[in-house]
C-alpha cells in the first residue's frame, strides 16, 4: 500500500510483523482489539509524508505475529517487553519514540510510560480513558455491568461450562 514496508522483527523471542515508512523521528502506533497494524495506514501516509518514521506493529498473537500458545504469555509483561525490545530496534540509536494508542494499544501506551518511561517522547491515547487500577475492581466486570454482556470485551472472554462462570484473564 502505497510504499509502507512491511518486515519481520525478532523481539522478546518471538517474530512481529512490522509495517513501516517514512524517516526521522519514530512514532509506534498501537492498534486495538481485534485490529492490526492496518488500522494505522492512513496515519503511516500522512505522518511520514510529514518527516516521521511510522512503524505500526501486529502486537503479540495479532495478524503475522507469532502467537504463543499459552495464556501465561501475553501478560502485559511481555507485550511491553516485545515493545521495548521493538524500539530498540527500529531506533537503536535514541532508543525513545512518540507512542499512539487506541484501544488495547492506548492501555498498553500507558504501561509503557509506567514500566519504560525512558522509552517514550510522549502519549497521545485515543477512544480509551486512562482508568486507575483497583485490587477490587475486576475490569471485566466493569464492563459487563456498564455495557452489558454483548459488549465486545465481554463477548470476548472464557466461560467456565461446568460452573457457569467468566473467567477474566
């Protein structure tokens, strides 16, 4: 699509698909659930049209990427290592980037600039608002009571038939 490269990056012992263009500073789009780097192409045109580098990866078990067959690996933990692991390779030599996040992305943004804020130049988070976690407060939950259980995060989760429970992951 209208010269965005597309390359494999081996991160955090796994593969990611990686869509990219332009040069100068890099900007790292994080797409949401159930999206892909795709969801970015027309940001990746327009931004590196401007002098920036757009890198948009399939994150950790989305599109090209490999996807580990145990739940265990896709805690946050290792998605925010496949990024910090990322970054150092499509900008080894500052090693800090701009960071957008919609979505899963936007939650994942925010972990980043928790856990790694020498990684990033800033956060620009869209459709999701920052929400401070609670030991009480099971997110899933949340969103059922809120939106119900046809929302689509709720849609999403694994139901226990023997016991006719959710299980949040």
């Amino acid at each position: 699509m209208e010269g965005i490269e597309h390359r494999m990056v081996k991160v955090n012992g796994i593969n990611i698909h990686i869509a990219e263009k332009g040069e100068g500073p890099v900007i790292l789009f994080l797409h949401g659930f159930p999206e892909l780097w795709y969801s970015w192409r027309h940001q990746i045109l327009a931004l590196s049209s401007m002098g920036y580098r757009a890198v948009a990866p399939d994150l950790r078990g989305y599109g090209d990427s490999d996807a580990p067959d145990s739940v265990e690996s896709y805690t946050c933990f290792h998605v925010i290592g496949d990024l910090v692991e990322l970054i150092n390779v499509v900008d080894p030599d500052e090693g800090k980037v701009f960071v957008v996040g919609h979505d899963w992305g936007a939650i994942l943004g925010w972990y980043l600039c928790m856990f790694r804020p020498d990684k990033v130049k800033a956060l620009v988070n869209l459709s999701v608002p920052f929400l401070r976690s609670h030991p009480e407060n099971k997110p899933i939950g949340f969103w059922r009571s809120y939106y119900g259980s046809d929302h689509y995060i709720s849609r999403f989760q694994k139901v226990n038939l023997q016991r006719l429970e959710w299980r949040e992951f």
